[in-house]
C-alpha cells in the first residue's frame, strides 16, 4: 500500500453528508418528523442528478468532434445505459415520497416558502444538455426560468445556452453519415419509390374493398393521402425545411434519414453500436417523460390543487410540461417513416460490404 | 390422500395454453418472429386482468350492501392490495414489449387489421366496474365502445353499465359514515370555522408584506380567494350540487365530508382501515393511470405517427385517455380541503371514545 | 410569509453535498471515471439509511413502553411501510452500480485500501436496531467487527448492544397481548386438541393408502412424527425453552403464540393494525436479505473471487451472511404452526365480541 | 385488406385462455378464493416461459453453426436482452403471489398432491437449454428429476440432454476466436509476463511494509500466493486440465482465454457486441439465480418449514439449489483474471488494425 489508509466514513465525507439536514421545522417550531424524508430525498435526487451530469458530459465531449471514433461509440453506449438504469431509480423513488400524507407535508410546508423544484440547477442543465433550450418550454416555464433563480444561477444556464445540446452534436453526426450512394445506385431515390409501391398498393386494396361504406373508404383514402404527404415532407427538401421553420421537427433532414437508414439496417456491423445509441436516446427520453408523468400525479396526490410552494399552478402545468419537454420526439417519429421488410431496397453488394468488419473470420 | 393425484401440467392446463398461440404470420406468409411475443404477451395482460376482475368483483360483493362489517374491511383492503401489485407488473411489462421494433412488428401487423385493444372485454369491465362508466369516456372512446364490438359483447357491457360502481358503492358507504356530531359539537360548523380563521390569517399576512410588488400582491388576494370559494362549493351544499351538475365532481358531498374526516383522524382505531382504503383507491388510480401513460409512448415508439390496427388515431388519443379516464380523481382532490394540524378541530371526549376498540389492555 | 424566504439550494446544502465526491485517483493518479459513480451511490445508500434510522428510531420509541397505543400502531405501520419502500430501492439501486466493469473498478480500487462497507456505521445500527445482535453474527464478521471499526464507532455500537432491540419490544408487545382465555375457554388447549385431530386424520390415510410403496408409507410417517415434534416443542413450555436455549428460536414462547393467534384472526378489527404490522416485519426481513443476496451477486460480478479492498473474503462470505443476517426468521417459521381453517377453534362470543370497536353502524 | 378481419379476443384465444382455470377446491369442496391466483399466476409463468424458449432456440439455432455471422450477433444480443427483461418481470411477479397468506393457501393446498413446480417441464427445458446439465443438478433435484415426471417428459428431456447446451455452442465460438497472435507477437505471453509483474510489485509492497503485523504480512503472502496459482491455472493447460475434471470449471481454456480478452478490448469494433453477449450471459445468470432466491423465500413465507406439495424438501432445498444451478458462473470469475489497465499488453499496430471496420469515415 502506497497511499495512507482509507477509512469509509472519511473517503464519503459522511461526516458532511450526514449532518446536511437543516430542519426549517425544527428551527421555527417543533420538528416534523416527515421533513427529514423531504430533504433526503431531494437529496438523493441532487446526488444522482449530478452523476447524470458526469456521464452526460463525458459523452457530450465524445460526440464534441468533427468525427466521432468508432471505439468511443462503445463507451457511450455504456454510459448512456448508465444513465438509464439511474432514470428508472429516479421515477421508483416517487413511491418514498408518496408515503407522505398531504397532512404531514403541511407540518412544514409553509416554512419552504417561495422555494420550489423549478429551483434545482443540476436539473436544468441535465434538460438544457440534452436539447431542452428555452425556448422550447412552456411559456409560465420560461417565466419561472428567469425569474426564481439565484443572478449566478441565470448566468450560468445562459452561458450554457450558446453552447451546442447534446442533440445537436447528435444531430451533426448522423448528418455526416455516408452510404446510400453509388453511381448507379442512389438510396432515397430507391426508397421513395418503394414507398410509392407501397401505398399505391394500399389504395388499391381499399378502393377494391366492396365491404366498406362510402364513407369508411373516404376516410380511409384521406387517411392515405396524409400519409404519402408525410413522407413528401420526408422527401422533399423544401417542404421539410418548412416544417423545420414552423417548430414542428427539431431534427435536421440529413440526422433524419441517416437515423431512419441505420434502423432499416441496424444489425450491419457498422451500425450495430449506432443503433443502441438511438435506442438509448428513446429510452432516456421515456424515463424522462415518465418520470415527470408520475411527479405530477404526486404532487397532485400531496397538494391536491392548490399552488406549489414556489407558486407554481402545480399538477395541471407538471402534466402539460411532460409532452411539452420531451428532447427526442423526432427519434420516436422516426417509426412513420419505416415500411415493412420485403419492400425495403436491397443495398447493392459494394455498399453491403462497406458495413462490415475488416476480418473475416 | 383422498383424491386423485394431481399432475402440474394437467392442473394448469398447459396443454390448452402453451397451444393457443396461432400465428396470423404463419398462416398467411413467413413466420414473424416476433408475433409469438405479441400474443403471449397480450395473453399476460389477458389472464391478470381475469384475476383482477376476480378480486374487484369479491371487493364489489363486500360493498355491495347496507351495512359493510368491520372484519370484511380487512379482506378488501388485501385484495386491493393484491390488485395494486399486479398493477405494477402490467406498468413493468410494457418493457418486453418495448423490445420489439418498429421493423419486427411490420412483419404481421397489416394481418391484424382491424383487431385493437380496444376490444378488450375484460379491460373494459374492470374500468367500468370501477367506476369509469361510458358517459364519461371521450367522444371517439364512445364511438369505438358502440362500433368495434361484437354484438354479444356491446350487449354485456350495456347491461353493465345499469350497475352500480365500485366507486358509487364506495360514495353510498362513505355517505353512511356518522360521526361529527353531538348535542352541542357540530364538526363542520367548527371546521369552516378554522378554514376562515387560516385563510384570514393568510390574507393579513400578504396585506401586510410590503417586500411585495403591488402586482404579485393582487395576484396572491387573487389566488387567496379562488381557495376561499374552493371551500366554500364544499361547505355549501347548493354550490357543490352545482359542481356536481357540472361534472366536476363526481363524489357525492356527504362522501366528500366523510372521506375529509377520515383523513383528519386516519389513526383512530376505527379509521386505520377506511384509511388504508382511500390509500388503496389512489394507488389503483394511479397505477392505471401510469400504465396509460407509458403504454401511449409504447405505441409512439412502435407506430410512430401511424393509425392503430384497429383504426385508432394512436399515441394522440392514448395520451388524452390517459388523464380523462382516470376513476377516483375526487379522492386526490382531497388534499385541498386539509388544513394544518393546528387548525384541525379537537374532538370532543365524547366522539373521541366512541372511534376506539371495546377492549382497553 | 412570516420566515426568510428559502432557496432550493441552499435549503438542500446543495454547496456541501455536492462537493462531498473527492476521488482518490484524482489525487493520486489519473482521476477515474467510475470513481464519481462508486462515491454517489455509496452516499446515495448512507442518505437512506439515514432515512431508514429515522423512522426505526421513532418506532422504536413508540413501542419502548408498557403498552403500545392503538392509534400509535397507525403511525407504526405507515412508517414501517415506508422503510419497505426505502429497501426496494436500495435493491434496485444494484443495477446501478453493476454498470461498472472489473476493469474499470481496477482503475481506483487499490487507492481505496482497506476501506470496506463492512465499515458502514449506520448499516450496523439498522442491523443492531432490528436485533441483529453481535452474538448471533458469523465468525469473521464478528471479528471485522471487533477489529476493522474506529475506536468510537466501535464504542458507540457496544453501547447500543446493551438497549433492547426493536425486535425484543415486538417480542415484548406480543408478549403482553391478553385473549384466549375465559372461565370456561383456553383457546391452546383447544388448538392442540385441532392439531392432534388434524395430524391423526393424515395418519390415518397414509396408513391405509394401499397404493403407497411400503418404504414411501414408512417416511412419509416420519416426516409427520417430525410435524407432531415441531408442534409439542410449541405447546410445552418446557421443550420451546430447550429450543431458545440452543438458538434455534429468538421469540419468546408467549410472543409466538400471540403471533399464531393474530395471523388466526386477522381480520378482527383489533387485529388488523398488528397483522400487518408482522407482515412489515416479513418485508423487511425479505428486502435486507434480498439485497444481500443481490448484493454478494454484484460484488461477484467485479471482482470475481478476488478479495474486498477490506481483506473481506468476498462474495462467498457475503452470501453465507445472507441467510445468518435474517433477524424475524421466527416471523417466517409461523406458517409452520397454522392449520385449514376448519381446524381453527370458533371463539365462544365472548372473546369475539372483545376484539371489535366500541361503535356499531 | 386482403385477409378475413380479425377480432381481438379471437386472435387470443381468449374463450379457451380465460376458461383455463380449473379449481380443484371447487370440485371438492367450497371455492377457495385464492386458488384463482394461484392457477394464474403459475400460468402467467409458463407464458412467459414459453417466450423465453422460443427466444432462446432461435439464438441457439444462430450459435449451432461453425460460423456465427456478425450481422446475426446483433439480433442475438437483442433476444438475449429480450430474455432478460422478460426474466424481471418474473422475479418481480413474485410479489404478487406474496399476497396469499399461509392459511387461504391452506384452503385448496391438499387438494394438489403430489403436484410441484418441479414437473414444469418448461423451466427444465430453459435450465437444460442454457446449460445445466442433469449431472450438475444437486442430488435430491436428480432424483426428483427422474421420478416425478411423467414418462413422456422424462424422455423429452433425456433426448435433449444428448444435444449441446447454449453454454457449449458458446464455448465453441468462443474457442474458435483468433487475434492475439502473429509472427513476433503472442499475447498470453505478454499477459502472463504482465501478471508475474503485477504480483511481484504486490509482494515487494507488502514485504516492506513495516506497519504490518508478522501475521498480517504472513495471511496477505498467503493469500497473494494463492492468486499466483489461481493464474498459474489459467496459463498451464495441464493444471486447468485438472481443474475442468474436477468439475471446478466448466468453459474450456481456450474459450476462457478468449473471453477474458473480449474482456480487455471490449471496445475495439469487432468486440463491442461480443462484450455485450457476454454481458447478457451475466444477466440471465444474475435474474435467475435472484428468482430461485425470491422464491425460496416466498416458499418459507407461505410454508414456514412444512414440506411442499410435491413432496419436496421445501425452502431450504431451494436456497442450496440457487447456488447450485448457476450455468454461467465462469463467467462470473473472469473478473479474477483481470488486470489493471496499465498492465495490460498494448495490442501492435497490426492486430488493432485487424479488430475495426473497413470503413473509415
């Protein structure tokens, strides 16, 4: 041993940790037995929200590049599973605070007063370096967001603003991804017209279908045709670009058909790890909406409708920032524009053999 | 051993079971791998919705009278118990299916057409047996209730909804409670009396802060009194028929009161197992209401934007339902008509004996 | 508002907690990913054991006392209902750290030297607190936790060693419980009078099942010898206090009978509070023990059969203390002593009537 | 449409599925309200136990082949997951069947002897297909084995045993791996001489360190000595020979040597979903044995110390038997042959090249 002796309570600074529950009850009236659970567990949250943080950024810096390593790829779709597998604490971790009764919340409520969850930094970066800029949030949300924090506070997720997310590095990678193209071979072009196939074949069958009412096959044509103008915004440059404008896809064109291009042929070797990675993407996404789902249904079941501590509306707006403030929607979209099996092109074999390893063995 | 012996197999039927997965894929094309998986797993949900049923119905059957006895109270609270666990594991199961991709499920998707959860029977008995009866699903809900079904089965639901529910049986039972009142105690007439004296508290206190801007002064009078009116659609019977009319309660008041009381002395003998009832509904309430939830972004994930199987516009519709059918939102809305301990009327003696056991050791 | 107002952060001593994460590899070497992670979680147990400690400690003050309250017993089971929650997540919280490679373990393990969680304070308070005492612990562990412990730490356990133990005020509380005996009813000598009418009615059809080999006929006649043994040592006093003498039970006789006669009659309105207050105690005997077990898997899984960075001899020792540590083991051997319900004695209506409330709606 | 519409609980067989619960305390006496679940929940599991071996006989079908194809190893790794997700649900499910109290069990339990979960033949075939082999299975498990089953499933199982078990298809794989060497570099060399200076270096520390008691500093000699022979085995196939004869190891040394070095490299291209195999195989480990844990202690819950149905020894055969019937246990002890990632070899410029893709981006 060439360093002195470690001791466990030391190298944890329990000391520290253990002694950092300041009771407000206790300071300005007899203590409240639940406020002890209150501050650990939004402790406990800080803690690992600070882990997300580490791996968040370990990743980040990865992907912070003009070309992502493929054996980097490895250790990010390590970390980002890490990630998850904290998600799924953070939402069971709901169950603890719900054993407190709205009644012995009240023990020590008012002496919170104005604090509030909107407060907590750690969460903001971890939304913010993911993709959650500002003005992607909620109107009462952006107002919190200037106002309830601490001057330092607002600087520094300012400052982080002008910094690019975590979506957008991804957004840059999969922008760069080649393939798809030959000389004589050109991927889209294959694709689109696959999919014409395919829903040509569709109309078919419906306008053939002597079983169905007038109407039933009206709607079902005008089901049809929002669908073909859904892959034309896909397709056409133009109209995606204008669907980008309005706010409606957050995704660039490239990252978009790259993504779609590894999930029709996520098991090449090439694409393997690029595959996870999209998967992880939805899966920290889930648990996110999830998480904030199920936080709102507490706080419902704690404070039943009245204001939050830190005067927000409470419950009603949780619940509405849950869709509002999902980062990876586009990825979850991307099954829209996935057509089954035995019409997705054939890759011819020069691209084919571009995806694999070096050694054969 | 008085019967003839029992062989595992043939006890559980696996003969019958094991057997009853009959692939669409397979009789009409290839084999899609991941089909097998689709059915199991809807058989899952299938036979712990059966079990549900089987314990919502024996709880149904406890309450379904005048008078429910103290030791019947017991068992209801462990069945459900029973029926929260198994909740859990059909909110954990979305994660197997969740394995299958967007790809694998195109296999044999178009040959379920127009099959649909929707038309599962037994879902919708424990929905409607709890309380969610169909004027108060959404609109196109109601539409798919009349339209998918086949006939027997519209006809079953139909003479289900002349019943009462579980939730009407829970608001006749609560509506019974006595208590409150002696000669000279009348406990809501003291009750209301704290709620002004806090609230006139409040008041005072925002009047007098003049670390206040004038305009989040007002805002916070503004809020005070909307609380003030909350309370008062409580205390006045005519205001709370009105909110009744309305739809935006549910509960009868004398429930509500009731409900409201219990919470206040939950720990008195007589109330442990009425509390631990109210905690139950909750926990049944929200677990569906999570199953929802993460099932309406399974379905994003797999489909996309696409329509359902069975027609259904989707994740849209599924996140909507989501909050629409929850059952026992009454009960969570209680936590806005509790006040803090100090302000809780004591019990007289007299009342207060008469929540105990006979037996003193 | 009549406090200063609180911030989140400072109310957490956000500052403190998370700067408490201060790597050895840091210090001494190339700073390791995984040691952040390795900290937090670590930290993340402490703050809940913390919480754990919290409310076992104010259980534990409401049954040090000559009689129990009923309205206490509430408060009881709520809080032992929330140590569960507690213990689930400190479960799950394993596949959390079971994210970190061997190798990436190797990259900060040899700084940490000898430090051990063997060396968690609070960890042995919660064993000592429950009734896990010195005594009854494994050799080696006896010794780590003579030798491995700061002089004070070492101190302030034995100190604790001379209190009761939560699970010797349980034995007490039982103890004292009154029932089951009026002038002319004593409830255990009817129940030995069921049990004897039970065991010789399964004699009698093994001995005359023709279709059993003789050599079955012999063992499974033995094996009810051995069901009757188990039973007297329960009805003599004289052979249950042999039983205690050699460990092989911790309850008191008197406690255990009280045990059986509540899990008999649990739905009895004065019962209700103490059977789910023994099924806590089965609960949490089953969480500790699964995340032992759980536990010794993950410690398995990076190390291999290496030795701890405490000298500990690893998982194999972590899994023999998995089934030594189990503190209400005689919670769980009650299911030996029950019978069909047929068999249960009627109580005469005397005694039924004394364990109901004193108001009858 | 080009196929007869399909009904939901058709597609389900859901009139034969849900008419599949057969009470044998109905048959023969009152309806025990429990039996229900009892038979559901065992169905449940066998459910599920059919998906798992339909997921794992298509992995085994893609392992029984000379050349396992990279684009085969992601679908792998994906059902092998699949299979993991499943295998929580099963652990967790556990709970569920936790809520039948030892007396409403004793309700219908009679009515099933000699029944045992031992005569599910599917879990043996999931036991059997992953690799445990009836000669590793303990004594008393042998037997039962061979005797209560029916002849027909007693042959079954008898003909598989003569197939290869997925342990053994990957220990094939695994062996056929090959890297590691070229004409002037052989890696087990190199490792080897790492190792030897890893653990002089130890020696030499402890040796000179004069703050250890003779004992002490004799105990950590000892022990490093037997580390050295632990690795010694490892290198010398003679003495691994042995140790595989002795049935102490199971993997054959060179799939071990090639494990380990997945291990080292797992983030070069062509290991990072051999690595996650790997990994795989760990999980299905962990959540099995974590189900025969969970269940031996729900088994004491119900039972107490009685013996089972079956006639079986009852809880404490199945704890012994977790231990027992790990199959990927070597692979849990790869992390004893693991070094610090200084130690490790530097692969030479030629090997890394031959470990990435063709194409560079």
């Amino acid at each position: 041993m060439k360093h002195p002796p470690v001791y466990y309570g030391d190298y944890l600074a329990l000391d520290t940790i253990l002694n950092s529950q300041k009771l407000k009850s206790k300071e300005y009236g007899e203590e409240a037995h639940d406020e002890t659970l209150f501050i650990i567990i939004h402790q406990a949250y800080e803690l690992w929200f600070k882990q997300i943080i580490h791996e968040l950024n370990s990743v980040y810096a990865l992907f912070n590049t003009k070309r992502v390593k493929p054996t980097d790829l490895g250790v990010v779709n390590h970390r980002l599973n890490r990630i998850t597998q904290i998600q799924k604490i953070l939402v069971d971790q709901l169950s603890i605070i719900e054993t407190m009764t709205p009644l012995d919340f009240m023990d020590f409520r008012d002496y919170l007063v104005p604090a509030s969850g909107f407060q907590s930094i750690q969460f903001r970066i971890v939304e913010l370096r993911l993709g959650l800029r500002q003005e992607y949030r909620l109107g009462i949300d952006k107002k919190f967001f200037n106002s309830r924090l601490k001057k330092s506070d607002q600087v520094f997720l300012e400052k982080m603003e002008e910094e690019p997310t975590f979506l957008e590095l991804v957004d840059a990678w999969l922008s760069r991804m080649p393939f798809g193209k030959t000389e004589d071979f050109d991927f889209w072009t294959e694709y689109e017209a696959s999919v014409s196939k395919m829903l040509d074949s569709d109309q078919e069958i419906i306008e053939s279908n002597e079983t169905l009412h007038p109407k039933e096959k009206e709607m079902e044509l005008k089901m049809l045709e929002a669908t073909r103008e859904n892959f034309n915004c896909l397709f056409d440059a133009k109209k995606y670009a204008k669907l980008k404008e309005q706010g409606l896809v957050r995704l660039s064109r490239e990252a978009k058909l790259a993504a779609i291009f590894i999930q029709l042929y996520k098991n090449e070797p090439i694409f393997q790890a690029p595959g996870l990675l999209l998967d992880s993407l939805l899966d920290i996404d889930e648990q996110f909406s999830t998480w904030r789902y199920r936080h709102a249904i507490m706080v419902h079941r704690i404070l039943g409708t009245k204001i939050g501590t830190g005067g927000s509306s409470g419950h009603e707006y949780l619940k509405r920032s849950t869709e509002n403030n999902r980062v990876f929607l586009d990825f979850f979209n991307l099954a829209t524009f996935l057509i089954p099996k035995p019409y997705i092109p054939t890759l011819p074999e020069k691209i084919k053999a571009e995806l694999g390893f070096i050694h054969e063995d």
